[in-house]
C-alpha cells in the first residue's frame, strides 16, 4: 500500500529524515512512533504531498504521490495536524463544504459515515458547541467521506478522555476489519497502540531505529520475573552462570537460550534462595520502545 524509497528531508542544516526505505502492507494497522522531533509528521507531510522529500520516492498504491498527486491521493483520507473546522456552521454543513474541495458527497455516503462515527444526533449543531471528541469524529469523518483505502491518523486520541479514548480505539479495529482499510497510526498513547498494531516503525531524530513485527522479536527474548530473597546475590549468579541474558528493574530478566523458566527455579533452590516467585513477563510496547530508543540511538533492527 505505501513504499517510501530512499526519502529523506532537511529543513536547512537541520536533516529532518535521513534516507528512509519503508513499505506498509494493504490490510494492516501500522504504527509510526518517536519522540518529538524525531521525524513522523515530516514523513505523514510527505505521504501527503505537502511536504517535497529532498530525495527518494513515495508511492501509494504503486504511485508515485509527487508526479501523479491526484491519482495517488484519491482514495486516501487523514486527519493531519489539527483539524479546522467552521464554528458558526453545523456539523452536515462543514463536511459537504470541505468534500467540495475535493468531490461533491452523496447524501447516502455522508449518512453512513456520520452514523458510524457516531455524531448522526448532533450533525445539525453548531461546531462550535462540539467537545474535543465530538471534533475528533468530525475530523474522522471527513476523511472517511472520500471512500478511502488507506487512512492516515496523526495522534487521533490527543486530548480525549478515557472513554472517548477507548471509543476511538474501537472505531480504528472496526475500519480496519470490517471496512478493510490499511491503517498508518502516528500516537504517543503506547498502550492505545499496543491493543491496535503488531507492525511498527520506531524514529529517532530522523533515523529508523526498527521496523517490523515487535511482538516477535520479544517473544523470541522471553522475559520472566525472577523474586527470591538476596535479590541481588540470585540475579549476579543466575547471569553469572548464563541462566539468565540480562536483568533489568524488579527482577524481570530474558532468558538465555535454550534456557526453560523450571531451569530457573532448580537453580535457585538448588542453592537454597527462598523463591517468591518464578514466572514469565509479557512486555509492554512501553518497555520495547524505551528499549529501543535508549540502547539503539543510531542503529537499525527489524525482523
């Protein structure tokens, strides 16, 4: 669905993306994730056309965004920066002038997608009385108006509420399973993210830091945790002894190979440590991130 071909932008003597060769498959949700300034809403900005790489290709679809935009662009939709809505006019009257910039919206279209995000009891209020959310799913709306196959979401839970959050979340699986639609999610929320993509990129100042499927490459780690008293004693001799890669805070540890979590505990109560607990960790796309943002700064990995 999107192949980036040895993009790369600067703003100045500031490089913004170093050389980036992505592909993003049709049918799956995709996570594009990195600290502030570290290259995704230049990248989006490029998928988009509003931002001209330097160098390299971006194809949608097998073409190419810069020499043919319109046929490119057609069945993509995007919620992109802040969305700008008209406040004195309603919800109905916003999308049909904003549609008009690209294609006239049926009336049947605009329906189904006002039900589906949820605003078809409030379509006929001023934006302005709309909450954050509320603007959200207008937002949401309008990129869906267009019938896209690929949808771009830049930070779409930013400022929702735990149930507006979740709400979004449930909306985003739905597009994707029973619409069909490919999916590029750009979020600080690692959890949101975790529960909605097992295909990811990771930026760091311009620089893919890991591409591909992390749930993988962690499973093939094996993480458990490991509560014994003389914590510290238990920990020095299980790495000492190559039970044990490395050790990490409150006693969660990955594996060696070939080594079993009952491999583990004989070994402690071999040597008489009184065992609290021996069991095994499921990482959180948090750990694998930090992990990866603090032990790879200019590195690549992927699967």
């Amino acid at each position: 669905m999107i192949a980036l071909k040895g993009v790369s932008k600067r703003f100045g003597d500031r490089v913004a993306v170093h050389p980036l060769d992505l592909e993003i498959p049709r049918g799956c949700i995709f996570g594009l994730l990195g600290h502030n300034g570290a290259g995704k809403s230049t990248t989006i900005g490029m998928l988009l056309g509003q931002v001209y790489p330097d160098e390299g290709r971006v194809l949608i679809n097998g073409r190419d965004v810069f020499a043919e935009r319109q046929r490119a662009l057609a069945r993509v939709g995007a919620i992109f920066e802040a969305p700008a809505f008209y406040d004195y006019l309603n919800g109905e009257t916003n999308l049909r002038i904003l549609c008009e910039y690209s294609a006239p919206v049926n009336s049947r279209r605009l329906a189904e997608v006002v039900a589906l995000v949820g605003l078809r009891s409030r379509i006929r209020d001023r934006v302005g009385v709309y909450s954050h959310g509320m603007r959200q799913r207008l937002a949401l709306a309008q990129a869906l108006l267009p019938d896209p196959e690929l949808l771009i979401l830049d930070e779409p839970g930013d400022g929702l509420d735990p149930e507006g959050i979740h709400e979004m979340r449930n909306l985003i699986l739905k597009l994707n399973r029973e619409w069909g639609l490919t999916i590029l999610l750009s979020s600080h929320l690692l959890a949101e993210v975790q529960q909605l993509c097992s295909r990811l990129v990771v930026m760091r100042e311009g620089r893919v830091l890991f591409s591909g499927e992390w749930r993988q490459l962690e499973d093939e780690r094996r993480w458990i945790r490991v509560k014994a008293d003389r914590q510290s004693e238990a920990e020095t001799g299980l790495r000492g002894d190559g039970l044990i890669a490395e050790f990490e805070t409150d006693g969660r540890g990955r594996l060696a190979p070939g080594i079993t979590l009952d491999g583990v505990a004989r070994w402690l109560v071999k040597r008489d440590f009184k065992v609290e607990a021996v069991a095994p960790v499921e990482r959180t796309l948090e750990d694998f991130y930090l992990k990866t943002v603090r032990t790879n700064p200019e590195g690549r990995v992927h699967d």
